[in-house]
C-alpha cells in the first residue's frame, strides 16, 4: 500500500513539473548583441537625439532578440578613420562614420561634399544621398553593409571679423573638415588649415587660424562662440557639407535569423535617413538661434550674392571632374544626379523640435518666430507684423469707439486685431475724436498713402496692388505717427543680416 502510494505521488509530480521542463527546454534565447562604435560624445545630439533611438527602436521591433550597446568616444579602442575597417573586420558590428576621415576611399561619395552642391538643409541632403548611394554607390561600400547614409548640417563661416563678401575673405585662415571644403576655400582666396576638431579651440584661442568652415553643430562641444562672434550663412545651398554612414558588418547581418533581418531593413535606409537629417537640422537651428540671443551676427548671403561665390569654386568641381575621370567614373553624371534627387527632396518641411509650440503664429504671419536673419533687400515695414502685440495693450482703455470706424475700413478678414493696433497712431486724449475724420471724409485720398500704414498692421486689408507702392510713400502727410510706431520692431533684431550683391 505505501508502495503504491509512493508511486501515485511520483507520478503526479512528475506530472506537475513536466510544463516546468518544457518551459525550461523552450525558454527564449539570449539577444543578439551588438556593438554600436563611434567617435561622438555621449551628450552629444548624434549618440541623444539619433544612435540611441535608433537603437532602442531596432530593439523594440525585434521584441528584445536584438540588443544594441553604444560606445561613444571611440570607446573601443583606434581612431575616428578606423571605424570602417573596424566594422569590415568585425571589431564592431554596427558604426557611425565619416568617409572624410580616409581621403580617396570613398570618391563618389564626394559628391555631395563638392561646394555648394549639398543642401542647406540637412534632412535633404540626406534622403537625397540614400537614394543616391542606391543607384552609383553599392560598389564603393561592398566591403561592409551600409544601414543608412546622412549629409551633416551646413557648413557655417565662424569668423572674428564679419564676412559678407568674397574680399573678406582675403588671406585669413580658416579650418576646414574636408578636402573639398580645402580646395574650396583656397580657390576663395583664405588658407586652409585642416586639423583634428579637438584642437580647434585652441589654435582659435592663440590666433593659429582666423575662424573656421564648420558645420553648426560644431559650435556647442568646443565653445566656437565665446571667441568667433561672426558667422556667415548661404542660401539655399551649403560651402561645404560632410557625409556619414551607419555601417554593419557584413557577416554579422548575414548570421542573423530572417525576421531579425527585415526589422533591421525595416529601420534601414530613408527612415533611418531621415531620422539623422532631422536630428542635424533641429541641433543647428537650436545652435544658431542661441548664438543670435547671445549677440551673436549672423550674415546669411542671398542666392544673388552666393552666385558670385559659386563661380569663383567651380574650378574645385572641374578639378574634382577630372579625378573622376582618370578612374574611369561619369563625375557629370553624379552630379547631375545629385542635384535632381536634392529637387526631388527641396520641398520637405522643416522640421520641428519635440515640445515645440504649435507654429500656427508663422502660418498667419509672414516671419516664423525662430528666424534672426533681417534681410536688408525688402521694405524695412516687413517684419513689422510682429508689433501688433505690444500695440494691442494700450488700446485696452478705449476699444469699443475704435471698433466701430474700423469695421469699414478693415471689411471682414480680421477686425479685431486690425482695429486695435489703428487705436494708437493718435495721442490717448483725441483718440476719440480725431479717428472718424481720418476714414470717412476723404476715403480714395487716404488710401493710397494708407498703403505704408497698413501693410504691417492690416496686410490683409490692403489691396494687392497697394504693397508696391510702400517705397513711394516715405513721407506720408497725415499717418505719420502710425508710421512710425511700427518701425522700431524691426531695430531689436540686427543680429543677423541678409547681404545682397
């Protein structure tokens, strides 16, 4: 009896612990591991605001098979212009780096490192340059699997003294990032002078070099700013541009089971693409917009000015057209590609930093709020929709008379605003009486040097005829207080100017 007893009790424990077993036998493997190399910092935007989200995405979508470790810093061991090979050799699985730092390894993606073929805009040079490395560079890069390329921010001008024609640039030394932006800046009439970034601010420092062509992502880590107070911008197009490339290691992609390999395609190419390009263009506008509210002048040439410069670098491109040439490559024809797929990308959106407020103030308004740059080219009255803010407050005391003539004259797009910035154009003791007798006794007489007065207070009520004739008005009779009260908004911002020719 107790041996049968035992049994039955043996029996259901086993019973009991099979599942146990069987959950043991079929526990999920440990995660793929890999290893992330790159020479950035760890509070850098490239590792914070790019590599690790890309990451921790990768892992997400893998349900956690796939593990990804970041070393920043070359923590790894070797240098910045190893990164390649270490990836190739499988020193490190995945890498983020710049062919740049191997001259002549990578010509044809030069390409978009040429002057003023890159776009200003980084989010576009880097959706272009993953189409572009899809048609014209598989062979260049068959040593390794590329995830993902990316155009860096526009290159800038920091400078002691400000630049805003080619003559400025006469004789001063400059660091430069790239062989191209060298060529380039020699054929300027400056003097590069190439040097590891680390040991920018001390040769700013000891006037060794007179400025530098660095992009603005640049200014923060190695505090450009303190000393180089002037910097100039390009329109449109960049001086100078640097590519990178998130790169894996060959073998290591081709170890990976099926379904992990699509979630890596997946986050590969144009999304991981855009995510970089974001991720430049949100870090210089931050970094441009705080050098502006430190007193910071930034020169932004306009694309009349910059045509001037272009000629002056086409002999780096010519140049760079014969290299290619004697390797047996259609240079023409990368960069007429190129400059197709950048069109092709021109009318993104810019994008927008995360918490940032709602931009339906820039949708009404013609000037967006991070903007610095005054452009000397238009009408001083431009910017001066920004006023009505401040103008609103002292109509406070009287607004329902003023409400009233302003209907008319304002007809129906916006009465409220419009009728409160027309409130102080007149002293505060007559304002009651001396607005009806400006609007009705002589309404075609008034309207044409109401052009001025209205076109930045009461844009939408103007004809579309009338903003023509803001230059011929400069000393209207009768408005001239409402005239002047507006010009003073455009004093506060002379950080930062537009140079034409």
């Amino acid at each position: 009896m107790r041996v049968a007893r035992r049994t039955v009790l043996a029996s259901t424990l086993a019973t009991l612990a099979a599942p146990a077993v069987l959950r043991l036998a079929r526990a999920d493997p440990p995660p793929i591991v890999l290893k992330l190399h790159h020479s950035f910092s760890a509070v850098s935007a490239v590792h914070d605001k790019f590599l690790s989200p890309w990451a921790r995405k990768v892992e997400a979508d893998s349900g956690g098979r796939i593990r990804i470790d970041i070393f920043p810093s070359m923590q790894l061991g070797g240098a910045p212009a190893a990164l390649f090979d270490q990836a190739r050799d499988g020193d490190a699985e995945i890498v983020w780096a710049s062919p740049r730092q191997t001259p002549g390894r990578f010509p044809k993606i030069e390409t978009f490192e040429l002057p003023f073929l890159p776009s200003r805009r980084a989010l576009v040079s880097s959706k272009a340059l993953q189409d572009f490395a899809a048609l014209y560079l598989k062979d260049e890069f068959a040593d390794i699997h590329p995830l993902c390329f990316s155009g860096a921010d526009r290159g800038v001008i920091h400078s002691y003294d400000p630049v805003r024609t080619i003559e400025d640039l006469k004789d001063l030394k400059l660091h430069v990032q790239t062989r191209l932006a060298g060529e380039a800046i020699r054929a300027l009439g400056a003097e590069p002078v190439p040097m590891p970034s680390e040991e920018l601010p001390m040769a700013i420092s000891q006037r060794v070099v007179d400025g530098c062509l660095d992009p603005w992502h640049l200014v923060p880590p190695f505090r450009l700013n303190d000393l180089l107070k002037n910097h100039t911008e390009f329109s449109d197009w960049s001086l100078s541009s640097a590519t990178y490339v998130l790169a894996m290691n060959q073998p290591a992609y081709e170890r990976l089971p099926r379904d992990l390999k699509i979630v890596l395609d997946n986050n590969s190419g144009q999304l991981a693409a855009g995510m970089a390009g974001t991720m430049w263009d949100i870090q210089a506008g931050a970094v441009a917009e705080n050098a502006a509210q430190t007193g910071d002048v930034i020169v932004t040439l306009l694309p009349e000015a910059v045509a001037h410069w272009r000629k002056t670098t086409d002999p780096v491109i010519a140049d760079w057209l014969k290299d290619m040439k004697e390797q047996k490559v259609d240079g023409g024809k990368l960069i007429a590609s190129a400059r197709a797929l950048l069109t092709k990308y021109a009318s993104l959106p810019e994008p927008q930093p995360q918490g940032s407020p709602p931009p339906e103030r820039a949708a009404g308004q013609p000037q967006p709020a991070p903007q610095d740059n005054v452009d000397l080219t238009a009408s001083p009255n431009v910017n001066a929709p920004a006023s009505p803010a401040p103008i609103a407050k002292p109509a406070s005391p009287a607004p329902a008379p003023v409400a009233k003539p302003a209907s008319p004259a304002a007809a129906t797009p916006s009465p409220a605003p419009i009728a409160k910035p027309i409130m102080p154009t007149a002293p505060a003791p007559h304002a009651a009486t001396q607005a009806p007798p400006l609007v009705p006794p002589k309404p075609p007489a008034v309207a044409a040097p109401a052009a001025p007065v209205t076109t930045p207070a009461t844009a939408s009520a103007a004809p579309a005829a009338k903003p023509a004739l803001a230059p011929l008005t400069p000393s209207p009779p009768t408005p001239a207080p409402a005239f002047s009260t507006p010009v003073p908004a455009v004093v506060p911002k002379p950080k930062a100017l537009n140079i034409p020719l």
